[in-house]
C-alpha cells in the first residue's frame, strides 16, 4: 500500500513581502485610514517612505534604481496596503503604472533621469492614459488633441479624472496628433504652464487620492 502523501508544511506567519512594511503600514498609515477616505488627506508621507524601502521600485530595472522583483513582488505590496487602506493601494498601483510607461518608452534619456526618482519616491505620481487606452478600441472619443511646434507639443482638451496627482506630481497622459495614427505620449508635471488641476467633486470615500480634472489649454 502506498504510503499517504502530505502536504507541505507552510509557515504560520509568512514572509514579510519588504522588511519594514508591517511597521510602516502600522505607524504612518493605519490612523489616519478615516481620514484618507473621508477627509481629503493624502498619504503622501507613507508613498515616499515606501519608496525609501524600495517598495514603489518593484517593476522598474535595477539600473534605475529599482528592484526588480517583478509584478508578483509589486501585486503583494498593493495587497498588504490595501488590506489597511484601499486608497493608498489605489495609489501605489499608479505609481507601479507611472513607471511602467516610462520603462516601455522609447525616450531613454527620459528614464535614465526620472525612473530613480521615481523607484525611490523622490517624485511621485500617476497616469491618465484611461481615455487614451478607451480611445484605441473606440470606447471614447481621444480627449487631448496634440499639435506639434518648435521644441514641442501643445495640447489641448481636458481628462474629467486623473488620480495621484498634484501640482508637484507627474502624470503621463497620450494625444492625437492631426491626420497621424496613434498617440503622442508624454509625461507632464502638474505645474506645467497651461494645465489646471481643478477638484470639483465630492467623493463618498477615496477622497484622500488626490484625484484631479485636468484641463490643457
């Protein structure tokens, strides 16, 4: 008779997905989870110090100051977040989409530059690429039109919802470009000349995401 198989052992407690996370969340996020959602207060503070453990750096190269420790990695730390505060795993997964755009960009000199800073939580951000992406499979209509000129674009249109952003965050946002297929893509700081971050709606929770409509003119 065969002998009966056993299932492996698992420890009762599992690793901790980045040393120092646990204290983190306990310290610098779990009080101030009520007002997150209901008063409007971002967790700035507690995005930057994840960085400094190397935690916004999961999917960014080790060559740009991330880890590398790959989508898994990243997916465990939104959820250890979120499990204390949805918001600020919202925010995280922006700032994992923030990085992503510029890893995948053709523009290597714009990663060599931002990436470390952003793997690290230097800077902070998010992405408003939701009506670029609907716009390709005609969903929506493309919100931002793009017109070329000396040393640039000039955009025009207006995003109704973009969070994680403020007037000292980036965002990378796609444009249509007149009789040119695709999109521009590019990365905006919040106080570029011409943008205006307006927040004009009251949100029942999650309102501490810094979530802004932005009008380019």
């Amino acid at each position: 008779m065969p002998a009966p198989a056993h299932a492996p052992a698992f420890p009762e407690t599992p690793a901790e997905v980045l040393p120092g996370l646990a204290e983190l969340i306990a310290s610098e996020l779990a009080p101030k989870v009520v007002d997150i959602d209901l008063k409007g207060v971002y967790p700035g503070d507690f995005l930057k110090q994840l960085g400094t453990l190397g935690g916004l750096g999961s999917l960014t190269p080790v060559e740009h100051g991330g880890t590398a420790h790959g989508l898994g990695h990243a997916i465990r730390l939104i959820e250890d977040v979120s499990k204390e505060c949805v918001s600020t795993g919202f925010l995280l997964w922006a700032e994992y989409a923030l990085q992503w755009y510029v890893i995948n960009s053709s523009n290597h000199a714009l990663a060599a530059e931002m990436l470390p800073k952003m793997a690290r939580g230097e800077v902070l951000g998010g992405t408003a690429q939701s009506n670029s992406m609907k716009s390709c499979v005609g969903i929506e209509e493309a919100r931002l039109k793009a017109q070329r000129v000396d040393g640039g674009y000039v955009i025009n249109g207006v995003l109704p919802w973009v969070s994680n952003i403020g007037l000292d965050h980036w965002f990378h946002m796609g444009a249509t470009l007149p009789d040119t297929p695709g999109l521009v893509i590019g990365l905006v700081h919040g106080s570029t000349p011409g943008l205006t971050l307006t927040q004009n709606a009251h949100f029942i929770g999650m309102e501490g995401t810094n979530t802004f409509a932005c009008q380019f003119r």
